[in-house]
C-alpha cells in the first residue's frame, strides 16, 4: 500500500471496516477511491477497490438492494446537479418550478427527508435536478455524502431574506461534516464545482443580500439571484446551470441523411471527432476514414481529423 494515502483515506478505511451492512461498505469504499491520487503507484489498489465495489453491489442488488436505491438517484439526462442549502431556502421550491418532480415545500423546517429527483428541460436537453433534506439536518448525514459525492456539481441555496454570509459559511462548515469541500476555501476531500443561487429575490432584503454575497464570493463562484414567488430568473438558472456542466451538444449524421436536431450526443467540453464516434459505438472510432463538420471549423462542410476538436451545435457526419 502507498504510504502517502492522506488521513481521510485511512479514516474511510476504518469505516469500511467497520461497516455493518453492505451498503456502508460501498459508501466507504466509493469514498476511499475519490480520496485516492490518480497515478501508476495506485493504479493496482484503485482496481482492487473496484472490484470490491462490484462485488458489494451485485451481492445487494441479489438481495434486492432497498437502500442503496433509495438514496442512490439514478442519473440521468445531461448531467446531474444536487441543491443544497440550510432549510427553507427555497431548494424544494426551485425542482417543483424548473421540473415535473412534486416535492413537498413547507415553511417549517426540515420538510425534505429523502433525496428526489427532477428533470429540468434547457433547449433541446434535460438536466437532472436533485433536491435534498437541508444540510443542517443531521438525520441525514447519513447517507449524504454519498449524494453530495456521486453529483456533477452543486447548486448552492441562499436565502435573500436572510444573511447570506452566514448562510454560507454554515454551509461551509457542514458540508465539511460532509466530507465535501467547496471553492477556494483548503479542502482535505477534494472541490466539488458549485454555483450559487441567491433565492426569494422578491424580499425586500434581496438586493442588498445578493449585493453582499456577490462582493464576497463572485470571485470564486457564478452567482444569480431567482425568485420563484416572482418568477424572476429562472431562465437564467437553466443557462447558468447548463454553462457550468462543461459539456457540448454534437449532433451526428450519416451521409446523405438529415442530423437529428432534437437528439443531441452529450460530450464534455474540449472532446474531439474521434470521442463523439466512440458515444455511438465503440468500435466505430477506429473504422472511421474521415469525417465532415459544420459549425466550429474554418469552413462548413469541412474535411477534419479525427482529434479535431469539437464545439456546441456542430454537425458531424462520419464516413467509414
Ligand atoms: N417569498 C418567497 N418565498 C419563497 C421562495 N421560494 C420558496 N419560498 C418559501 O420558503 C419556504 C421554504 O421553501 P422550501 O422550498 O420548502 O425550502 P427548502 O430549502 O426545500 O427547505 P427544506 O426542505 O426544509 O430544506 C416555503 O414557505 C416557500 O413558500 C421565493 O422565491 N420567495
Ligand atoms: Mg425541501
């Protein structure tokens, strides 16, 4: 074993081993590969934790595997991005606006126990929302770390109507309890990208709130302000949330026949040709002879290599 593995490692570790049902395990063990350095010296002990994870999991699904489903959302759509805030900030507020998902919204607090799910449209995409309990609920703390780990990125929820540096700070502090760093601030398990959403704009309050939090924190993260009393910002959100995935929307085309528009392949911002062959089949990259773009090269209808790199709303069409 590396001896340089950092304090969280072993402490992960030690969880793992102390774990009493599998899904623990998993939750352990997911951790102790998130922690480990990506490098030649671990390459051996990170697919040995892989193999274990697999090994976890298809024992759990046997057995049914209630609840790793429960609090293991399925991704899916575009990208996954995780609301989390203090209670009442409004996060349950913002998924039953911006989705189809009918969560409970309360102004007593701790209305959210479980995590849940909902798509959000942008354009000719869905990107997957995902609400859940405030972070000040420690009956959930359980399982959060998980949630907060398996996410793309995070939607920071800031109450207008309330002292948003404070807000953010306890943030801080309790997503450090979640073992999930945020910003600039030193972090021992690694950053997870976040933006902020400064929320019930509509308070007479708002605009100072968001005021201050952007002089304090526009330097290290995308701030708008919404209201879904108001029905302000919304749209904002939609392109604020799809500019912070980093991805691209490709769409591929035989010869000869029309590109589906309505049908995006999603590809991580800085992809090349030869990546966005391999989404629709794996061996198809190598048969590739040539490939023909409109869009992001010099000319339309343009001869390009296979590690040309590609950008949002191109054409491709492959010819093998
Ligand atoms: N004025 C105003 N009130 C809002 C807005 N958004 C949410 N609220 C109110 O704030 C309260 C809390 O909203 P929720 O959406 O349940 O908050 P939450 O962050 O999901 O709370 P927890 O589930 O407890 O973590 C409710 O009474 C909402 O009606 C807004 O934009 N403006
Ligand atoms: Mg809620």
């Amino acid at each position: 074993m590396p001896a340089n593995l950092s304090v969280q490692y072993h402490a992960a570790e030690k969880r793992y081993r102390e774990a009493k049902d599998p899904d623990e395990k998993i939750e352990a063990l997911e951790e102790m590969l998130s922690i480990m350095p990506k490098h030649k010296g671990t390459d051996h002990l990170r697919a040995d934790l892989r193999t274990r994870i697999a090994k976890l999991t298809a024992e759990t699904q046997k057995k049914g595997g209630k609840r790793a489903s429960i609090y293991n959302i399925h991704k899916e759509g575009a990208g996954q991005v995780a609301l989390v805030g203090l209670t009442n900030a409004g996060k349950s507020s913002l998924v039953a606006l911006m989705t189809h998902a009918n969560p409970d919204i309360g102004d007593w607090a701790y209305t959210t126990k479980m995590p849940l799910p909902g798509m959000m449209e942008y354009e000719n995409i869905k990107i997957q929302l995902l609400d859940l309990p405030a972070l000040d609920d420690h009956s959930a703390h359980t399982w959060m770390p998980g949630a907060l780990r398996r996410a793309d990125y995070l939607m920071l929820v800031i109450d207008l109507s309330r002292d948003p540096l404070i807000q953010m700070r306890d943030i801080t502090d309790e997503l450090a309890k979640l073992r999930t760093g945020i910003g600039n601030r030193p972090s021992d398990y690694g950053i997870k990208p976040a933006i902020i959403i400064g929320s019930k704009s509509d308070h007479p309050k708002g605009r100072s709130n968001y005021d201050s939090l952007c002089r304090k924190y526009s330097d290290q993260f995308e701030i708008i302000s919404t209201s879904t009393e108001n029905m302000v910002g919304l749209e904002n959100l939609r392109r604020l949330v799809f500019n912070a995935l980093n991805i691209i929307r490709v769409y591929t085309k035989a010869p000869g026949q029309q590109a589906a528009l309505e049908k995006p392949v999603i590809l991580k911002q800085g992809s090349t040709v030869q990546d966005a062959a391999r989404q629709l089949h794996k061996d198809f990259a190598n048969e590739l002879k040539y490939t023909v773009i409109w869009g992001s090269g010099k000319y339309d209808n343009q001869r390009v290599k296979r590690d040309h790199i590609l950008a949002d709303g191109d054409v491709v069409e492959f010819h093998i």
